[in-house]
C-alpha cells in the first residue's frame, strides 16, 4: 500500500486475524485518486474518513452502545454504508459472546 499513498486516498478500515493464521492484518479501502479530487472533494472525503474513525474507535475500544449508535449514523452514507452494517453486525455478535480473552479491538475470522 506504501507505493499507493501518492496515487490513492484510503480509509482505514480494520484490523483482522484471518482464518488459518496467527497475526493481524490492517484492512484499508481505496477512495479516490488523488489528483482527480478538488479541494473540495477532498474535504467530504476527509469529513467521511474521520467520521468513520471515530465510530471505529468506540468499536475498538469494546464501547459496544456508542460504536452501535456511532456506526448507525453511518449507514446511509454512500461510502461508509456497507462497512457499518458490518460492523453492526459484529457488535451484535460480540455483545451475545464477549470476547473471553479481552478486547483488542481486532477481529478473527472463523471463516473464509
């Protein structure tokens, strides 16, 4: 992704344990190229990706009541929409089983 950033605006999106490994992996969306986006462009991009980021940091911090009202904001964004479904439903699943091991904010697959 290094070799990317000059070209592409990303979002982070998350941090996740794939099925069959050990270790984390940082997930990130591209956006937009760079250069096609205007300032103002660029503004609602960096609005949506902060707004994102701070639902995103309730969920990692184990906040599951603020990241659910935080990701629900998002759900009708164009862009931020699908992921915070998802997310929706991993905190429904995490508040049924909560993790045993404590919260390190990083999700394992259990399937592929």
């Amino acid at each position: 992704m290094k070799a990317c950033e000059t070209t592409y605006l990303f979002r982070f999106v998350d941090r996740v344990v794939v099925k069959g490994y050990d270790s984390a992996v940082s997930i990130y969306e591209p956006l937009a190229v760079l250069e096609s986006l205007s300032p103002a462009q660029r503004s609602h991009y960096d609005a949506w990706i902060a707004d994102w980021e701070e639902a995103h940091a309730l969920y990692r911090k184990g906040d599951w009541e603020e990241a659910r009202l935080a990701m629900l904001r998002l759900i009708a964004h164009p862009h931020l929409g699908g992921g915070a479904k998802a997310f929706l439903r991993r905190i429904d699943s995490l508040e049924a089983e909560p993790p045993t091991r404590g919260w390190d904010g990083i999700w394992t697959m259990d399937e592929k």
